[in-house]
C-alpha cells in the first residue's frame, strides 16, 4: 500500500475519533464548551453531575446553549490526567471536576482554563486551595468536608469501641486526609486505629480478610477504589459483626450503621451557581468556597438490630434521618 495513502488513512481515523468523542468542539469551535470529569464511576459523582446538568440548564446553559463534554475515566492518576489534556486540546472554556483525584489533575494540568471543583472533601488540606475565602489557583468550588469528630463522638455512644479500623487508599489525598484525622482523634478517645490501604479492587478482599480479624468497627474513608464496592464492605464486615461508619454518601442506606453525609445533589447545584458565576467573568480564584449545607446523620436501626447494638437516646437526638 501506498505509504502516503497509509498515513492519510492513519489521519482520517484519527480524525473520526476525535469528531465521535468531542463533535461540538471540532464542528462548532465558537460554541461554549463545558467540561466535566468524575474521579471514578460512583454514584456520589454521578448524582451530583446530574443535579449540576439540571441546574446549569435552568439557568439558560441547556444544550442549546453549550456543549456539555463529559469523561469518567479509570480511577487512576494517568487517566484523569489524559482526560483534562483532551479538555485542553478542544479548548474548553470551564473545567468541573468531581472529587479530589480529577481536581488535583485539572490543577496539574491545566493553567489557563478556569475550574470549579465538587465534592472534594477537604480543599485546603489537599492543596487544591490556598484559603476558603480565596481560593487562588485559578480554581473554585463546592466543599463536601463534613466534621468526622462529630461522627466519631456519636460512634462512640454506642460503645468504647477500641481498635477502629480504617480502609483508605494513598493515592487519592481526600482518603489520605482522613486517615490522618481519624488517627488525631484516635488519641483524644483513646482507641487505636488499624489502617489497610487499597490500592485496587483487586487487593480490597484481602485487606478485609486481615483487618476485619484486627478490630471491633471499621472507618471506610472516601476512597473511589473502596467506594464503588462499598456494599461487599458492608456485607463482609456484618458478616464478622463488625459495625461500619463512614462519610460516603448512600453509606447509611447501604447498612453502615452510621454515616455523616454531604448531598450530592446539592452540591451539584451549588456547582451550577459557581459556574455560572465564571461563565459570566467572574476570577475563581477570588471567589469562596462553598461548604455542605445539607448533611445528614443517618442511623440505621436494621444494622444495629442484627449486631445487637443499643442505639442511644443521645444518638436519636443527633440524627437527622433513622432508617428502620
């Protein structure tokens, strides 16, 4: 075959990719494009793209107005950061990241384009912000941070639990912070925490297999890797009789015992406003961050019924959903 033919028909497949992934971009390069990536395919993130596609087109930004480009990636650094290079590559003119791991990448990657980030726990601890009031960075957005002190101090009305342990994975800094946390609190309550990281799906069975053996409650940080099987997590720890806590959203209708939650959906709206704040020129990096003001404590009788744990009036008075 003729090698220039060859390359030609390299080129034109190329090109066919490219106008099947991103058609507005290559069709249409005046229209406004907004780009999205999730850290990972969950619910949380899903529920909160959702809420931010509704809210945006309220505001006039339906599709007839932008060009909404979406990539959920492989949870992994070298995906997300491929993704936001395609976004710079079609030119979009605001980036929203959902989660920690696709925000440090935008960050990392991108310096031009304006981001707003959603459901990140903890903006300053990861370096994703310089302060609340002003973020810097070129960067702003929705902080999902609820306080874990007041999760743990309810955990602990159940009873002194004394080794909690705490499933995180080290490459994705939200998770990392919260072990951190979990671990400064450790000593104020005196427990001791035992820590596995998961790394992978793969690698989720056996760090069940030796903590669970280890502790008496089990912490599961915000992990993409730990969340998307959260329901085995769960189901192998009441398996043991081991109560489980966490801060990830759907945690409690899923039989965590008890779960302090952000709402996705809300925060996907509070997005919406940011965006529309620096579609219309306003600087990210001048304007706040926006805290949960929805966040639920939700107890689930059915959990602490088959673990025999009796739920005090103390807990009852806390929570703001019971699940029976």
């Amino acid at each position: 075959m003729n090698y220039f033919f060859l390359r030609k028909l390299v080129f034109l497949g190329t090109l066919l990719i490219v106008v099947s992934i991103f058609p507005a971009a290559v069709s249409n390069s005046s229209t406004l494009i907004v780009a999205t990536v999730l850290s990972s395919d969950q619910p949380r993130y899903r529920n909160a793209h959702k809420a931010f596609v509704r809210a945006m087109a309220a505001k006039g930004y339906d599709q007839t107005a932008i060009e909404l480009v979406t990539q959920i990636p492989n949870p992994d650094p070298i995906s997300w950061s491929n993704a936001i290079r395609k976004f710079n590559a079609i030119g979009a003119n605001i980036i929203v990241t959902f989660g920690a791991p696709a925000s440090l990448a935008a960050l990392q990657e991108s310096h031009d384009i304006p981001i707003v980030f959603v459901d990140v726990y903890a903006p300053l601890e990861t370096g994703i912000a310089k302060s609340l009031a002003a973020p810097g960075n070129n960067a702003t957005g929705v902080s999902s941070k609820v306080p874990l002190s007041t999760l743990i101090r309810t955990t602990l009305e159940f009873k002194q639990f004394k080794q909690i342990g705490v499933l995180y994975t080290s490459r994705e800094i939200g998770s990392v912070v919260q072990l951190k946390e979990i671990k400064r609190l450790a000593v104020q309550h005196r427990f001791s925490v035992v820590e596995s990281n998961v790394e992978s799906p793969a690698t989720l069975d056996l760090a069940l297999s030796s903590l669970l053996s280890q502790i008496d409650c089990l912490y599961v940080t915000e992990s993409s890797v730990v969340g998307r099987q959260l329901d085995k997590v769960i189901r192998r720890a009441m398996d043991q009789r081991i109560p489980v806590i966490t801060q990830v959203p759907d945690g409690g209708e899923k039989g965590a015992l008890l779960s302090l939650e952000a709402h996705p959906g809300e925060m996907g709206h509070q997005a919406a406003d940011l965006a529309a704040k620096v579609i219309a020129g306003r600087k990210p990096a001048i304007i706040p961050i926006v805290a949960p003001k929805k966040v639920d404590m939700i107890v689930n009788m059915k959990t602490a019924r088959v673990l025999d744990l009796h739920v005090p009036i103390q807990v009852l008075n806390v929570a703001t959903r019971i699940i029976k």
